[in-house]
C-alpha cells in the first residue's frame, strides 16, 4: 500500500492562531471559511487539501485551541453579512471534534451572531451538536459528501469516513427536525464511482431519507493526487486505471487553474445522468445557494504547471 495510507492514528498537536475567518472572493462568491483544525483524519485519496505547506495533513492534526477566543473579534470587525463555510479544507466533525468540541465552540459564537452558515462533512459526528444546528435551522445548511454507497470501495478511497448507511440514519434524523440538508456526490471518481446504478441509488436514497438537493463533481487532478492515485490503483491490483486515467485526463482533459479536469465529454454524460435522476426522484440538482470553488478561491495558491510535471 502506497505510504498516504495508514492505520495509526495521526498526532494531535494544540496551535494558537493569529486568524480563524478567511476570505473567499471566487467566481461570483463573497464570503468566509473557518476550518477548526488543520490536517485531517479520514485520508481520502482524492483529497484536494493535501498541499505542500502542510505535507503531514493526514498524520498530524492541529487543533486551533484559541479559536473560539479570535473568532468572537473578528465576528466583531468583520459582521455577518456573509454566509460562513464550514469546513473548506478540513472535516469539522472528524475524531478529534470529540475531544475538543471546537466546532460546537465556534458554533456557539455564530449562533450568537446570528451568522449564516454551512457545514461540509463527511461523518456522522455532526448529530452530538444538533441541538444547536436545530436552533439554527433557518440560518445553516448541512451538506454530507457521499461519494459511493459500495462500502468495499469506500473503505478503500476514504478509509476513515462514516458508512454511507450511518450518513443516510444521520441525515434522515436532522431532516425529520427541520434542518435542511444535502447530498454532495463528489468527487465522482471514473471507473470506481461511476456505476450509473449506484449514483441513481444515492439520489433516491437521499430523497428518501430528507435530502433538500443533491449536487455533484467529478474528480480533478492534481500532481500530488496523481501520484497517490497511481499509487492507490497499483495497491487495489487495478494498474489499468493509470491508462484509463491517462486517456480521460491528459489526452483528452483539459487544464483548469493548478488541476486538469475530465474529457468534457465524459463529465457532462456523468452529471446529466444525475440531473436526470434528480428530476426522476423530484429533488433539486445543484446547491440552492452560492459556494465558491474551493480551490480557485484566493484561500489557496495554485501553480501552473506542466503536463510533464505529472510524471
């Protein structure tokens, strides 16, 4: 197995911090993202977070201890005109939020603002705070990243998130109090993801279960999540997808920014399927708010590059 996966759990480190809200400004978006901690315990392969200024993301994390403290400052300086993301690079919810709470803290402060906000995640933590999420309701979305409903695959590409029965329980308990929810299939991973089965059964699933929308990506390529991948597809005794991917991506893909994004061809095949089973199970496709794209937004740098820098 390629060295990003291991079964150990990673360093827990305490860290003050200067800053807590940062400034979104992408395509058509203004607003701000607060990550409660920095690194992340769920190791997916595909992660889009694992930069170089932070290459042990998956084996240390840092927990902002001072961040309730700065938070309620800048709420101060800056108000609450616009909604809040939470988290952008990290899980709010991930293991160490049982030690800490620092997500409840930081909740706690936008509750007290009033302060609009949005919860990315992908585990099933999120239901110890939805006594507060409940209060909030008509200030908060949660959205759950639900990537495939095939449990041998989804231990493999994210092998420390919740099942994805445990996400449809938990989503279904936050529908029936009134919060609205939603389902984010992405990224949408070709050739192990893409089951055209499977992706309708998450869609009808999730409306089942009180999803308000659904919406979805397909997987974008960076060079550090290339060399994971390919490493991933040598361990899983699946080499054939390095070709596959190399057609999909490089021959016919095309560059986006610091990543290269799927054969135009394949991705509108892939997300009008889903539409079409959004429209067959009558819940909306796409977000029914703005988000910004995470990873063109000024939070992060990204390089251009070279298709040589890949190999």
């Amino acid at each position: 197995m390629s060295k990003w996966w291991k079964n150990n759990f990673p360093i827990i480190e305490e860290k003050k911090v200067k800053s807590l809200l940062h400034k979104f400004s992408g395509e058509e978006y203004k607003g701000y993202a607060i990550n409660p901690y920095i690194g992340c315990q769920h190791r997916c392969v595909y992660c889009y977070a694992t930069y170089e200024w932070f290459p042990e993301f998956f084996d240390k994390v840092l927990v902002k201890i001072n961040a309730e403290e700065i938070l309620k400052n800048e709420i101060f300086l800056y108000g609450t005109d616009y909604p809040i993301i939470i988290a952008s690079s990290t899980d709010p919810y991930q293991p160490v939020e049982i030690m800490y709470r620092n997500t409840r803290k930081i909740l706690s402060v936008l509750e007290k603002y009033k302060a609009q906000y949005f919860i990315f995640t992908k585990s099933i933590l999120i239901k110890q705070d939805i006594d507060i999420h409940e209060r909030n309701k008509e200030r908060c979305w949660i959205i759950w990243s639900l990537t495939t409903l095939n449990e041998k695959i989804k231990r493999k590409i994210e092998p420390f998130t919740a099942s994805a029965n445990r996400i449809l329980e938990v989503l279904r308990l936050f529908s029936n109090r009134g919060i609205r929810c939603g389902i984010n299939i992405d990224p949408i991973m070709p050739f192990l993801t893409d089951n055209k089965e499977d992706l309708y059964q998450i869609v009808k699933l999730s409306k089942e279960n009180g999803a308000k929308f659904i919406s979805a990506g397909i997987l974008r390529i960076r060079k550090d999540i290339w060399s994971r991948l390919k490493d991933f597809f040598v361990s899983i005794n699946r080499k054939d997808l390095i070709k596959k991917y190399y057609e999909l991506y490089f021959s016919k893909g095309e560059k986006d920014g610091g990543y290269l994004i799927a054969d135009k061809n394949y991705s509108k095949y892939i997300l009008t399927l889903i539409e079409r089973f959004c429209k067959k199970e009558n819940i909306q496709f796409g977000f029914p708010f703005e988000v910004p794209k995470l990873e063109t937004s000024q939070c992060y740098i990204i390089n251009q590059f070279k298709i040589s820098d890949y190999f």
